[in-house]
C-alpha cells in the first residue's frame, strides 16, 4: 500500500508535500522514539540491578543504538530546553564532559540523590557521553561514589527519554497539522517536509564532518581521541547506525533509488571498515577507506538533493547560509 | 481588498502633498526579500501581514531606514554593496540613488538624525579598513555633505538616540568583499557620537571576547541593546546580548550551555517592545527572549528566523520561509506567508 502511494507521488511534479511527513512520522520518528524510551528505561533499570561497569555496559551499549535512531531528528523536541544536548553532548571541543564527571566526583556532589536538581546540571555534565565517562572511565566498586553517578545518570537519561515520547506525541500533530491556521511551527505544508529534509542533509553533513571528519584532523596531524564514543568502541558503529537511520528517513520522503543505492554503497563501506574506534586515521591505508567513505557520504548529499530536494521543492536557509 | 484601498489612497496622494507615513496606506514594516526568480524587491507590509507596496532593488538589500516623518524610506544594499535607494513610500517610487563615493562602500544600515534632514550610513573605507560615517542632506536632495570616523572597524547597524546621539556597533571585522581579515585581532566595540562632535564615548568589551562581534542595535529610551556574533567555537559560552547605558559598565546577557549551543554563536537580529528584548538566531531557527534586566526568559523555534520588529504587541518576525510571526505574552503565532525569503531585518515605521 504504501508503496503505491510512493508511486503515484513521484508522477506528479513537485511532489504534493505532505504524504512524505505522515509517513515519516508514523514509520520512522514514532517507533525510532519508542525504542530509545524503552532502551533507557532499561537502563535504568540494570543501573538500578547492578551499577558496576560491566553490569551496565550492554545496556548503555542498547540505548546508544537507539539514540542513533532518532540523533538526526534536531528539530522541535530534541530543541526544546535543550534535550538532544543533554543527551548526547558531541562534539566536545572544550573537553566539558569528562571535566563535568570529574567534578562530580571529586565533590562527591550530592545533587545525584535529587532527580529534579540533578536535571539541572549542566548538559555537558548528563546523558550518553557522561555515562560513558564513569562506564569505561576508572573502574569502581559498587560502593563508591561513581556507582551511585551511574545510577543518577541512567535514571536521568531514562527521565529525558520518557519526556522526548511525550514531547513527539505532541509534536507529531504540529507536523500533521502543518499549514492550518495557528501553526507556528509550519505555516505551510511544505515547511513541514521541508524540515525533515534539512534533518536528512544536516544528519548526512554531520557524520560526514563530525563523525568521520573530527578523528581524521589533517593528514599531518590525525585526531582519534576526538572519535565520537571512542572510550565504549562505538564511531564506527555510530556512522554505520546513522547512516541506517538516515536512509530509512529518506526513503519515507520520497522515492529516491539513486539515494537508496547511494546510502547502501556507504553502508556496506562503513560496515567492511574494521575500525571500530577510527585508530587507523594516522594509517594511510586505513585513513584513505575513511576518505573514499566520506566521498560515499557526499555522493549521498548530491543523490538526495537532485533527486528528493529537487522533488520535494525545498532548498537551504536563505538567512542561515551567510551571515551578515 | 487592503491592496485595492492602498491603491486608491496612492492616486489620491499624487495630486497632494505629502501627509507623513499615512499616506503610505499606513505600512507598519518595511523588508527585503528575495523573491523566488531571484529577484530582489523592498516591501512594505501592513500592521496584517499583507504587503502594501512592492519595490525592486538593483541586488540584495538589507536593512532600511525610515525617514521619522515623511512616507520615505532608505533601502541598504548588502554588505559590501554600494547602492542605496530611496524610497517614496506612498508613490511606491524610487526617488534618489545614493552610490557610496569612489573607494567606500555601505554596510547595509542607516539612520536620520535632526528631524530627518540628515541621514547617516554606516562605511568602509575600503583602503584604510577605518569605518566611517557617510552624512547626506536630504533637502539637497540626499547630497553627500561630508563623513565622520565611526570609532572603530567594520561599523554595522547604527541608530539614533534622544539628543540626535548616534550609537554605531563597531563589529570589529576587517573585511575584503565578504572574507574576514582580522579575526585573531579584531576588537569590536559600541561608540556614542554626534554629527558635530565625533564619536565620545566608546564601549569594549572584556579582552578574551574580542572574537565577539557587536553587530545590531535597538534602543529603549536611553537602554541600548545590542546583539552579537562569536567568531570562535560554538560551545564557547559566551553572551549574545549586551545591554548598555551611556557612562555605565555593559550588562552581558547569560543564558545555560544548552541554549547557548542551541543560537550557534550567532544572533542577526535584535528588538525591544513591551520591556522585553528579542535576538533572532537563523543558525539556530531559535529566538531568545530577556527582560530588560538581561535575566533569560524563554526561546521560541522558527527555521531560518531573522527579522525582528516592534509590533502592536510584542514583537513581529520574518523568516526565509517567507513567513511573519507575531510574538507575544501567548507566544508564536502565525501572520502571514508569502512565497519569497525575507531578508535579514524588518524595520518598524514610526507611527
């Protein structure tokens, strides 16, 4: 059914907006935000079980893989307050994570026995990366301090987790309602599809940039402690899970083969990669697969904005693109 | 309907003398936009949204002054162009073209000062790097009548204060075209000056900001705002907003990391109304709200939002949507839609 659907909206031209967004919604942000409350939750609640490293491990390992089902998704619930932040502060340039958890440490702070004052530590100082932190950071007894910043932590995370489902409840009619009067969000249809494209594009921008561009550095000068989730061994599995993410998102929005083609070239490079924490950028073998990935990644931005921006009518900011 | 009345009132206004901004059909706004063949056009736009005069420009505009009597309006091109047109606004005609002299060009604002007979434009002195200010003379039909120093490098938005005082945001940049020179040097600042005395009083900022360029102005009575833009990392928390009065230490306007990172170091647009002040953060599709006092007060999202204005109520923005917003104690809500991207600024036409 909704393959036909696909179908009969490529023959007409532009695109009627709005049956990529209720799709997009139903079958791809809904369930992608599902699962990253239910996998937090159950972080929680193996952090609750048992908050040494090992115990947790898997579980922080499960809620990782979900969050990169929804990262992309930086507009509207994810904004709000600040959320997608305090869930997965990267790239940290100033190195304020790890320097947040230390903090916390050192103080032996109490502020992690109140759930309402602990929601307002710093960003830098909560969620995925924090948790990292204390998970594959100095080891711990279950009596100490960081075991306790374990819990608070997953319990937090599971909190914002549950907060994000509410949110995109709400937030789900705004993109359905886009157009109809009093919406501010989106005052037309297609400023609706427009916004998950910009995800689409800024999604594929980042991991192009951030995800593989932050650990190559330069040539002379490669950077892999700047890999994204180095300390739990998950870059490469980031980019191959993002790139999962994002290709599911396009395929709601249009029908795009050449970006569907695009995005299974990518994937299958990023999966043969064998460098799970992008160590091998200070390797000229190892650093060229990296670059011929991010040349895969732009031949996706090219295939997604002939064949799904051109459709779909939407092109970038006009106000956002120089400044002035 | 509006568009039809306006026309009516325009014939009438050909064969009368001029009766202040009224005979415009009352705009509230004045804006650029981009217009979807590419094209480039001022609009004013009525207190509903809807546009009530329509006027082409040569290339890319960016702010306008409004005369603070008359239905004229001066229309800046975009840095660093050197056009500037102004503009009849209830014949919706150009009346002069002002071309910055031979080796300056504009930086896209502008302000009257003694009644209207002057108007003041923020330039560059493209072989010295020195920003100036370029004085006109309407009554000699917009004559160049001479310059003044701005008081620092890259002068941007200027307004008028009580007094005829001019305030200039020195935003610090040495630009060659629209590339950046000097960002490891720069030293932005905001300068007081009167046409006939020069600049006299000149606000830096503390020395490890000095990546912060103070770009755009409102004013409240003798409160200046002024909005900023970093030239560093975007996790760098440093403020946005600052807000000043004459002979007092600046206020810097703080907000938490998240929504810091969330502007992406950069606002391009500043309002006051109703005792709040507004910054627009395209980057970030995100407007931040303060009280005069500069305490935080709440964000709003809109994609690519820039444009923000004193409105009836609260505050109007514009977007590159082509959308106008109104924002006010009940938040975000609709205006109007059209199919262009309004650029950077709107501009509130005295009532």
């Amino acid at each position: 059914m909704r393959g036909l659907v696909l179908t009969l909206a490529v023959t007409l031209a532009p695109l009627a907006g709005h049956a990529g967004v209720e799709q997009a919604v139903d079958d791809h942000i809904l369930p992608a935000v599902a699962a990253f409350q239910a996998d937090t939750t159950a972080l929680r609640s193996a952090a609750e079980a048992d908050c040494t490293q090992e115990a947790v491990r898997p579980a922080y390992q499960s809620a990782f893989d979900a969050w990169m089902g929804v990262a992309h998704l930086q507009f509207g619930p994810l904004e709000e307050t600040g959320r997608g932040l305090s869930i997965a502060f990267w790239p940290d340039a100033r190195g304020m994570v790890p320097k947040a958890v230390a903090g916390l440490v050192a103080e032996a702070d109490p502020v992690i026995d109140d759930a309402d004052a602990f929601a307002q530590v710093s960003v830098a100082g909560r969620g995925l990366f924090a948790i990292e932190a204390v998970l594959y950071g100095e080891s711990y007894d279950a009596d100490d301090y960081a075991c306790r910043l374990a819990v608070a932590l997953s319990r937090d995370l599971a909190r914002t987790g549950h907060a994000l489902a509410e949110a995109w409840d709400a937030y789900a009619e705004i993109l359905r309602t886009a157009g109809e009067p009093g919406n501010a969000a989106y005052m037309s249809e297609a400023e609706a599809t427009r916004e998950l494209y910009t995800a689409l594009m800024t999604g594929l921008e980042f991991t192009k940039d951030q995800r593989l561009g932050r650990p190559m550095g330069t040539f002379e000068r490669p950077r892999p402690t700047r890999a994204e989730a180095w300390r739990s061994g998950r870059s490469q599995r980031n980019v191959v899970l993002s790139l999962e993410a994002l290709r599911g998102l396009a395929a709601e929005l249009a029908e795009a083969p050449e970006t569907d083609a695009a995005f299974a070239r990518a994937i299958a490079t990023a999966e043969a990669l064998d460098d799970p924490v992008f160590a091998g950028v200070a390797d000229p073998a190892a650093r060229f697969r990296l670059e011929a990935l991010q040349q895969e990644i732009a031949s996706i931005q090219t295939a997604t904005a002939t064949e799904i921006g051109a459709a779909l009518g939407v092109s970038q900011g006009f106000n956002s693109q120089d400044g002035d | 309907m509006r568009r039809r009345s306006f026309m009516g009132a325009l014939c009438a206004a050909g064969s009368l003398p001029a009766f202040g901004w009224a005979a415009a059909g009352s705009p509230a706004w004045l804006a650029a936009a981009r217009e979807p063949d590419g094209a480039y056009a001022l609009f004013g736009i009525a207190r509903d949204g809807s546009d009530l005069f329509r006027i082409p420009l040569p290339d890319r505009g960016h702010a306008a002054a409004a005369h603070p009597t008359a239905p004229e309006a001066v229309a800046f091109a975009r840095r660093p162009g050197t056009f500037a047109l102004v503009i009849d606004c209830s014949l919706g005609t150009v009346l002069h073209r002002l071309d910055a002299p031979e080796g300056r060009h504009f930086y896209g604002h502008g302000t009257f000062v003694e009644g209207g007979r002057v108007l003041v434009t923020t330039e560059n002195d493209i072989a010295t790097g020195e920003g100036r200010l370029g004085l006109w003379s309407r009554d000699e039909g917009y004559r160049r009548i001479g310059e003044i120093a701005s008081g620092g490098v890259g002068p941007h938005d200027i307004l008028t204060l009580p007094g005829d005082v001019l305030v200039i945001a020195n935003g610090g940049i040495l630009t060659d075209g629209r590339e950046k020179l000097n960002l490891d040097t720069m030293r932005p600042n905001l300068s007081y000056a009167t046409v006939a005395g020069g600049v006299d009083e000149t606000v830096e900022l503390a020395a490890d900001l000095n990546r912060l360029s103070i770009r755009h102005l409102a004013h409240q009575d003798e409160t200046v705002a002024f909005a900023m833009q970093w030239e560093g990392e975007e996790t760098d928390p440093v403020p946005l907003l600052g807000l000043h009065r004459r002979g007092e230490a600046p206020m810097l306007a703080r907000v938490g990391l998240a929504e810091h990172m969330l502007m992406k170091g950069y606002a391009g647009s500043v309002a006051i109304a109703d005792g709040l002040v507004a910054i627009t953060s395209p980057r970030g599709g995100r407007v931040h709200r303060f009280g005069l006092d500069g305490v935080f007060l709440d964000a709003h999202d809109r994609a690519d939002v820039c444009g923000v204005a004193p409105g009836d109520r609260g505050m109007v923005l514009s977007d590159g949507l082509g959308g106008l917003l109104t924002l006010d104690a009940s938040g975000l809500a609709p205006l109007s839609k059209a199919d262009r991207a309004w650029d950077n600024h709107m501009v509130r036409v005295p009532v």
